[in-house]
C-alpha cells in the first residue's frame, strides 16, 4: 500500500503525516513502571472520570426484568462517589445483558446527573470489599495505595488480580522503590518460576526484584539470561534491567557479550538490552552513563540498528563518535538512509566546533537529509549531566526526554524510550523514524516494512525539544501542511487511492 500511494501522493503529503504523527506523540501519555504496560484503565482512574460511583442490588431476576433492552431495576446501597447526586436507597435503572438475580451486587459508574446513564460490574463479596476500598484510598499517598493493591497481584480473582496490576503499571518508578523494603522477594522468585506467567507479569515482577532483590540473585538472573527457552527469557528487557540493577557495572560485560557486542544477536534482543541501558541512564542509579555509552558503542557496529542508539549518545553528550558517526553517514545506501537524520541531530547537539564542520561535509553529500533534519527538529538540547560525585546517576530531569521526542504537557518523568500502553503495534514514534528518514524515490515502504513484527523506536533527536525562539514562517508551514494532510488522508481513504491527485 506504502509503494502505491508513493507514487501519487505528493511529497508534501508525507510531510504532513510526519508532522500529524509528532502532535499525536506529543499529546501521547507515558506511564511509570518501567518496563510495564497497563492493559486497561484501573477502577480509580475509571471512578475519578465518573459523576456518580455506586454500590447497588438487583431488585429484578430474569424472570421479570426486560430481556430486550437489558434494563434491570437496581436498589442503591452505598455510594461511593457523587453523594450529592445519588443517596443510599435510590431505585436506578441500569442496562446489563448477563445473568441477574434477586440482590446481586454490582458497581455502578455513572455520568451525565441530569440523565444518569450507568454502566455495570458485577462483584463477588471480595471484589466489592476491593471497590469500597479502592474509592477509600483514591486520594490516599501513591505508596499506601501500593502497599493494598500488592496484595492482589497473583488473587485468584481476576478482575482484582488484573486492576492491582495496572496499578502498579502506572505508579512511577520511584514509589515502587519506596515499597523495596516491604517486597516479599521468595514470592516474586516463585511467581516468576511459573512457566505460564504473563510476560507483562514478569516485567513487573523482574522490576520488583531488581528493587528488593540481591546479588544472590545474579546467578539465577544469568542462567535467564543465557537460555535459548522463550518462555525463560519472557520480558528480556527487564531481565536486562534487573540483572544490571543488582549487578552494576561488573555486569555490563555479559550483555555486552550476549546482545549488544554479538552480531549475531537477534533484533529484538539486542533492542531488549538498548532499552535496559537507557533505563539506566534514566532512572536506574547504580552505573555511571560514561559506562553505558562505552557499551552502547558496540550498536554503532550494526549498521542496521546504529540509529536506535545515537539520540542516547547525544542526550548523554558523548561527542567521541563524530567521526564514526560521518562516516556512517557518509557510507549509507538506500537500505538504511535513515540513519542520515539522527546523525546530523547528533551534530547539532554537539557544542564542538568539529561538529559543525562535520555538518558542512555531510550537507555536500546529501543535502536533503540535512534540510529535513533543520526544518523538522528544534536544535537538540542535551540532559544535564546525571552522574553525581560517586559516578551514579541522579534522578531524572525533563531535558533528558528531550532527545527522543518525549516532552508534552501530561508526561511525568519516566525514561524516554516508554512511549505507549498498551503496546500492540508499531507506535507513532517509531513510525516517525522510518518516514522522516525515506527518500521520495520510495524508500518509504522499505523503512516502513523494516523489521516487520518488531516494535522499532528509531527515536529522532529532540523531536520536540525547543531551545531556540519558534519560526513563526515555520509554524504557518506545518500548520497550512497540517491542514492540508487532514483534507487529503480522508479523501484517500474514501476513493482508495485510486485517482492519482493532480
């Protein structure tokens, strides 16, 4: 489909798509728990959104309630939220299609107070106790409501066990540490030990580990780390993260050895150990980043996978690889141009004097790559240095979002590389990377096709970082290109494409 329609969709066209993709990044919500993916939104989230949260009784069976509609007549009997639209006895109608019964019990959530409309949850006795405190501990500190929900990780109950663990998805990184002390460790060894245990489970519970375990640990961590068995090696990413956690930088070695130094490493495991490293230089604060950045030299080896990695070596301003990054631009083909756009961010990042002459060189070569760089990135902003006195990493500051084009109104400072949840398919920002870095001569559906099945965050530099004054010639640009892509796009979907646009 890419190929086809790159033969009669203007150029500007594809712009504009690139430009829609980073406001849709931008106003896109990260989550906390790093390495973790909410499936759903939790009861509290879905409570604090509603006018009215109740407690309530059928007061109807299947025998007489209206099968048609699913209306079934229900007896308030505690409320949650919304006192003062709704009161303890109230008689509300609710439309559920499942079995009723004379007193079963449901939550009801409700919006619109002048025309209450209710949507229902069935509970068992455990699982109205769980609702009545959930709303209890809605305004509670982040850690208590922590400490609760991790009671309910692995509940026989799955409804219960399903929200504790959304919760813990979306609770930042740094209460979950908090919680380390009162962790069960022998708990989360056992649970991990299950051969059917979710992936996103695992990553949860690899994270908890690396919190609360030890280096007593390492041992079995390695033995993860080494199998060839894809159930054992589930949610590799936090594997990573969790074996450097209670290794340090002794234990940079062996993912180098096994992922980042290995040509023969698969793709996504090599991504799973880049993903760890930047947790790392993010959140993590056991390995200096000049260790990090010596490990992630080896990717530059890859030409295949070199651009995953260069917005990480400029966010943490290692200006060593000038000259191995020209010459990679400098030997691109057509099969991985893209790597043109993140290595002259890098250099506009670089405060050397070197980097500009680098930029001159590059702009003779292929011109355009250095325009799109220049009318699409604001110039990079590097993160503050993060290493303290003692070579650890200090918590992390906004700037350090900056390179991958991270920074929006609703983001609260969790590592750069978590873009979305759940994680289903290709994410705007990896499909970013591959248009922004196509050539018109239809390298885009080769960009877009590149390792097909692999969630792909070729992050550019500084996508959305701003340290310079706005162009306001710049901004009527994208804003007319934005417009024009909005009244195009639905017109290609309507006609398929088919008429070639004149």
């Amino acid at each position: 489909m890419f190929n086809s329609m790159s033969h009669r969709v203007p150029k500007f066209v594809t712009t504009g798509l690139v430009v829609c993709l980073a406001f849709s990044l931008a106003a896109t919500p990260i989550y906390a728990c790093p390495f973790c993916s909410a499936v759903s939104q939790t009861l509290r989230q879905e409570m604090e959104v509603m006018d009215a949260v109740v407690i309530a009784s059928a007061t109807q069976s299947d025998l007489v309630r209206d099968k048609t509609t699913g209306e079934v007549t229900m007896k308030i009997e505690k409320v949650l939220k919304g006192d003062a639209i709704v009161k303890p006895g109230d008689e509300v109608t609710a439309v559920y299609y499942g079995e009723v019964s004379v007193g079963r019990r449901f939550m009801l959530s409700g919006v619109d107070p002048n025309d209450m409309q209710w949507s229902c949850l069935p509970l068992s006795e455990r699982g109205e106790a769980y609702v009545i405190k959930v709303a209890e501990l809605a305004t509670a500190d982040p850690l208590e409501r922590l400490r609760f929900y991790d009671d309910y990780l692995q509940d026989d109950e799955s409804m219960l066990n399903r929200d504790a663990y959304d919760e813990f998805a979306i609770t930042p990184y740094d209460v979950i540490q908090s919680l380390g002390p009162e962790m069960d460790r022998d708990q989360l060894v056992e649970w991990m030990s299950e051969p059917e245990l979710a992936t996103d489970r695992k990553r949860l519970y690899l994270t908890m580990l690396g919190v609360c375990g030890s280096e007593q640990d390492l041992p079995m961590l390695e033995t993860m780390l080494r199998s060839t068995k894809k159930s054992t090696r589930g949610g590799l990413d936090a594997l990573i993260a969790c074996y450097l956690t209670l290794a340090g930088e002794k234990g940079l070695p062996l993912i180098n050895e096994l992922f980042l130094d290995n040509a023969d490493a698969p793709y996504a495991d090599t991504y799973a150990a880049i993903m760890a490293v930047r947790f790392h230089g993010t959140e993590g604060d056991v390995i200096p980043r000049s260790a990090l950045v010596d490990s992630l030299h080896h990717v530059l080896d890859r030409t295949d996978l070199a651009d995953l990695v260069i917005p990480d070596l400029a966010r943490w301003q290692d200006w060593s690889q000038i000259d191995r990054l020209v010459e990679l631009f400098t030997k691109a083909d057509p099969d991985n141009n893209w790597i043109r756009v993140p290595v002259v961010n890098y250099l506009r990042a670089c405060p050397l004097e070197k980097a500009d002459e680098a930029i001159k060189k590059l702009e003779e070569i292929d011109p355009e790559s250095v325009k799109r760089a220049n009318t699409f990135f604001s110039v990079p902003v590097p993160a503050r240095d993060s290493s303290s006195d003692d070579g650890t990493s200090l918590p992390l500051d906004v700037s350090d979002l900056a390179f991958d084009g991270m920074i929006g109104p609703a983001m609260t400072g969790r590592t750069a590389y978590l873009a979305t949840r759940p994680v289903i398919s290709t994410s705007p920002r990896s499909a970013m990377a591959k248009l922004y870095a196509a050539k018109d001569s239809g390298s885009v559906q080769h960009a877009a096709t590149k390792h097909a099945g692999v969630q792909r965050a070729a992050t550019p530099v500084a996508l959305l970082a701003v340290s310079q004054p706005a162009n306001p010639w710049r901004l009527a640009y994208v804003l007319l290109v934005a417009a024009l892509t909005f009244m195009i796009v639905p017109f290609l979907l309507l006609t398929g494409g088919s008429q070639p646009i004149t």
